[in-house]
C-alpha cells in the first residue's frame, strides 16, 4: 500500500514556501520564526516591516484588506506550499459606540481577507499539494464583549476553514488553530500591568499565558508531514481554556460538607 503518512525525519517544512500574513510582531511573528527555525523560506507580509527584522525571513509589503494588493502578491510568487492567514485583530469597541461601518472593518479584516488571500494562493498550493493555517481565536465559540464583531468573524473563519477543508480535498489541506490568551508585546492593552497579567494568566488551567513561539510551534505541526491526515480540523492553543465562573461562583462544597456533618 502507498503510504500517505509522515516520512521518518520528513515531519519539519524544511525547504517549503511559507507566507505568513501579519507575521512582522506578536503572535504573527512568533509563527514566522518557527518556520525558520524548522527550515522552510519564510515571507512575511504586513503593512510595514518589522522594527526588528526576524531572522530568516523575508518581508514584503501587503494590505490584505486590498484584494488586487493580495492577487498580485501571490501571482507574483514562484512556490507556494504553506499559507498562515493570521494577520487580524480588533480595538475595543462596544456595539452601540459604533455603526455598522466600523464593525464592517474588522469584519473585513479578519473573515473577508483570509478569504481573499486563500483564493488568491489556492493555484500554488494546488500544485504544491500544500496547506492552509487559519488563525483563530477562542472569541469565536463564547461571547466577545467589546470585539463582538471579531468574534463573530473568527467563528465565520473556523466555518470557512472547515467547508474549504471539503470542497478543496485532496489537494489542499485546510486547518484552523484556535488560539486563547497570548503574552506579546501588546499585552498590557489587554490585561493591564504586569499585576494584571499575572493575574489573568492564573485563570488558565496551564498557569500562564501563551507565548508565540507556542501558537508557532502548533502551526508548524499543521503544516508538517505529521499531520497529513488533518484537515478541517481546530486546534486550541489555549493553555486548557478558561476555568467555567460558576465553579468559583458556587457554594455546592460548602452546602454538602454542611449537610454530611449534620448526617454524623
């Protein structure tokens, strides 16, 4: 039988094309170093360049919000094999503090120019028989106050994903990591001070918060050999998720305990 599986030692994207949008910072930038450091030819693509370049990678200027930018980055590219859709994100804005307009913005953002860019590169990963990482996040299966309009765009990824998985097979495998809290350089607009942090990330099951090179390394293993038999699948990279309020919310111990010492 022919086997479709890793080879021994063929597991890393060594010598493959990778193009991670958004990769010049934060988590994007964690992704793009770990395909350097797996061997792969790594462009990085963002607005601007990084202020530090990374090492092993290549930068090219792109707005992925501009689709004709996006169709003739890609044409112009000799080899495809890996696309990281990952540049996204959103400022805090509660629905009522804005029209449908600005809203429209982040939608675009992170649903409508993944979307784009997967087009636009799909000839070259076809031919290439390569794969696609989405970057989601866990505010796409709970409530996002404040990023609603990411939220519901990152749970429009994750269905995406999951129907190009379909309808692209076998050529072209397609997967999404689902990402929870990240330490990056713009952690203290999230979770505040260095307190603040500290404090958030002992809500997390795994006691800290995500490092780049983390989400990295799980992009690397989708697009690696390993994981030739996946497709339209989501991996969370959340450090075990979020511990449910109601547990610490609950007086249910404190209620039997009661009840089992009046039992004696």
């Amino acid at each position: 039988m022919e086997s479709r599986g890793a080879a021994p030692g063929g597991n890393a994207p060594r010598g493959r094309t990778v193009v991670v949008t958004g990769g010049t910072r934060g988590v994007g930038a964690g992704i793009a170093q770990a395909f350097a450091e797996a061997g792969a030819e790594v462009v990085i693509c963002a607005r601007r360049p990084p202020e530090v370049p990374l090492p092993k990678t290549e930068f090219m200027p792109l707005d992925v919000r501009d689709a004709d930018a996006v169709r003739h980055f890609f044409a112009a590219l000799p080899r495809l094999d890996v696309l990281v859709n990952n540049a996204g994100g959103a400022p805090y804005r509660p629905l009522a503090q804005a029209g449908a307009e600005r809203h429209l913005r982040v939608l675009e953002l992170n649903l409508l120019a993944p979307l784009t860019a997967s087009l636009a590169a799909y000839e070259h990963l076809k031919r290439a028989k390569g794969s696609i990482v989405m970057i989601g996040s866990v505010s796409g299966s709970r409530p996002s106050p404040g990023t609603a309009a990411y939220g519901a765009a990152k749970a429009g990824l994750e269905n995406l994903a999951r129907s190009m998985a379909v309808e692209w097979a076998p050529d072209v495998r397609v997967n999404t990591l689902v990402v929870g809290m990240v330490r990056t350089e713009q952690s203290h607009l999230h979770y505040g001070d260095e307190d603040g942090i500290a404090a958030v990330a002992r809500t997390v099951p795994l006691g800290r918060l995500a490092d780049p090179a983390d989400v990295g390394a799980a992009a690397v293993f989708l697009a690696s050999d390993a994981a030739a038999y996946i497709s339209g699948a989501s991996l969370h990279v959340h450090g075990g998720g979020e511990r449910p309020a109601f547990l610490d919310a609950s007086n249910a111990a404190t209620v039997v305990n009661r009840q089992q010492g009046e039992a004696r």
